[in-house]
C-alpha cells in the first residue's frame, strides 16, 4: 500500500461524496484518473484490505436488533473462523484479541429470528460450541475509523 492508497482509503472513510459520480470526486481531490481511482479500489478490495463500501447506519433506529458476540477460538483456526463470520453481511465489525475469548463480532440483523440464525449457522459451520451473544444494556459511541 503506497501513500495514494492511503489518501484513496481516508477519503472513502472521511469524505465520501453523495454524488452521481463519487469516484471522480475523490479522484479529482487526490490526483488520480476517475478509472485509477476504482483500479485501485478494485486492489483494495482483492487483498481484503477493503471489505464493503456502504453506509452505516442506526440499525436500532430503523428497528434492527444487534448483539456482540464472543468466541472462543483455538490459535490455529482463528483465521478460518474470522472468514466464515465475515462472509455474512450482518457481521459489521470482526476481530481477534489478545483473550481467552479471542474472536469478537457484531451482527446487525432485521430481526431476532435472524440474528439467532446466524449464530446457529456459525456455531455449526465453525465447530465451536462456545458462542456468546451479547446484547447492548447501555450504548458507547466510538468513532471507528482510522487515519492511516
């Protein structure tokens, strides 16, 4: 990843335009051709350094229900089951940690019936009897993006 990627990558997160053409307004603020810009998107994408260009938003405003779920994953399957739980649009964040629960996920979904069957589905595919749902009883708003 060179320095243009990363501008490529603090503009998507910063300074997304709501334009018929997003791409070239981004282009056009970081020196890059409208088709060097989705070129490199396109990289970014590939390697996994992007994983979804879209909005975020309030599920719980809109009547979506949320959990974070923890997991506990031997070492040499955290990979695998990092990408089983990636591959579900619901999964917003996913991550490992330095803990004996060492996977942790968010699932937004439109409803609990969802969200139940989403975790039934991981538990199964994964193997791993230990999930935990873990449903928000008071919000913290973090901002989660990161200046590179």
């Amino acid at each position: 990843m060179d320095a243009t990627d990363k501008k490529l990558l603090n503009e998507l997160q910063f300074n997304f335009p709501i334009d018929e053409r997003p791409y070239l307004e981004i282009a056009e603020r970081i020196g890059l051709s409208e088709a060097e810009t989705i070129e490199r998107i396109k990289v970014l994408k590939e390697s996994n350094v992007i994983r979804r260009i879209g909005p975020t938003f309030e599920g719980s405003k809109l009547g979506y229900v949320n959990t974070l779920v923890a997991m506990k994953i031997p070492p040499k399957k955290l990979d695998e089951i990092g990408a089983l739980v990636s591959r579900y649009d619901e999964v917003t964040h996913n991550y490992a940690r330095e803990h004996e629960y060492n996977l942790w996920f968010t699932l937004t979904c439109e409803n609990k019936a969802r969200l139940d069957q989403i975790a039934s589905e991981i538990k199964t595919k994964s193997g791993i009897g230990e999930i935990y749902l873990l449903p928000m009883t008071k919000k913290f708003k973090i901002n989660a993006r990161f200046e590179l």
